[in-house]
C-alpha cells in the first residue's frame, strides 16, 4: 500500500463502491447532486408553505392574528436557512465522495483530509488499511455532523472541498446579481435566523423586552435569496 501512504498522490489502488455508482463503479452522472436539490425543495417548500398560510387554496386572504403571522415569518427565515445548510452539507457529501471514487481531490480536499479528518498517527496507520476510502467517508460523515454550513463564509470555505472556488462570485455571474449585495444578504439572513433560534428574535441589548421587527418581505426575501443560491449553484454543477 505503498501508494496511499501520500495523500497528496493518488489514494488508494483498489476500486471501492461508492454511493452514487453503478454496477461498474462510474458515477451515475445525474445524481452528482440531484439528492441534495430534492432535500432542498423539501425543505423550502414548508418555509412556502409558512409564508403563505394566510392564502387558501382559492388565493383568498384568511384572517390570522398578526402576531401568529410574524412568527410564520421568522419560521420562514430559520426553514430557508436550514434548506440551504442540508443542501449544501448533502451536495458535499457527493460531491466528496465522487472526488474519492474518480481520484480526482482538489489541494482543498486533500489538506483537509491530512489536517482535519486524521492526526498525523491516525492517518499514516489508516492508509496501510484495504478499506482506506471507506474510512475517509466515514470520518466525512461524522465530521460534517457536527458542522454548520451557514453564513457565507463557512459555505464559501467548505465548497471548495468538492472544487468549487468562489462559489458566490460564481453565483453572482450566473444569476447577474451583485456579488457584494449577494454576500451582504446571505449574512444577514444567516444573522436574523440565529437571533429568531437563540434569542427568541428579541432585542437583549434594551431593557426592556422588545421583538425585533419582522416583515412578510423580510421573510419572502430570504426564501428567494436561499432559493436563487441554490438553483445556481445546482445549474453550474450539473454543467461540470
């Protein structure tokens, strides 16, 4: 196993299954990313469904108390927020282990296997194994358990583990938007979600108890920010 022993070379000889494959071992090319696309509309389809619970099916207007309205609207900010971190934890996820299949690792992926998946013991042992990919997976996994894939730059950082560099000026050529106003939008939406879950979006620096003000704009913003990221990020990847 004289070639696992560098990472930075090709990993391992031997073909191990990957998720994602078929019974040849190639990558089923339209599922690079399909699964983390569907997570995501699952998961924007209930922030909808909190936005728009004041219309029936008949697009008429029920009369619900403002109060209960605004607090759909913060739910709305936490489920597109939350959307995003699946679908972005998925696609890496996939991407990943397409990378491990294909021997194709970015410098990105690489360094993170050697400084932040093994110590330097761990890793010069684990790569003498026969199952040397299935255990880089499997440290995948639990490590990405415990991270969060909100804010721009823990996105921007661990995108560039599946080889994608920049990905919001990436984003922002293929949807024609600001790069700037797309950074500044992504981190305040991802601020107001941790204010809703850890303060209750209440106001800590008054007094006396105050709410922050919250809109049904605010809310719908944040919905097509997350949803304008997600369905650019799935076009580039599916043009790779």
């Amino acid at each position: 196993m004289e070639e696992n022993v560098e990472i930075t070379e090709t990993l391992i000889g031997e073909e191990i299954p990957i998720v994602g494959t078929d019974k040849n071992g190639q990558i089923i090319e339209n599922e690079k990313s399909e699964l983390a696309f569907k997570i995501f509309n699952s998961g924007i389809k209930r922030a909808e469904n909190l936005l728009n619970i004041n219309i029936d099916a008949a697009n008429n207007k029920l009369s619900i108390p403002e109060d209960k309205l605004l607090d759909s609207y913060r739910a709305v900010v936490v489920l597109s927020i939350s959307a995003l971190d699946a679908y972005i934890k998925t696609f890496l996820i996939v991407e990943i282990k397409r990378s491990l299949s294909e021997k194709k690792l970015s410098t990105e992926l690489k360094r993170y296997i050697k400084e932040d998946l093994f110590t330097k013991d761990a890793l010069h042992q684990v790569v003498l194994e026969n199952n040397f990919y299935e255990k880089v997976i499997e440290k995948f996994d639990e490590d990405f358990e415990k991270k969060s894939f909100q804010g721009q730059k823990s996105i921007d950082k661990y995108m560039k583990l599946a080889g994608v560099n920049q990905v919001f000026k990436l984003v922002s050529n293929s949807a024609d938007k600001s790069v700037d106003k797309l950074l500044a939008s992504i981190e305040n939406f991802t601020q107001r979600r941790h204010l809703i879950v850890h303060c209750g979006d209440h106001d800590l620096t008054q007094t006396e108890l105050t709410e922050n003000r919250i809109t049904e704009k605010d809310a719908s913003d944040c919905l097509n920010l997350v949803r304008l990221i997600v369905n650019e990020i799935h076009k580039i990847s599916q043009s790779k």
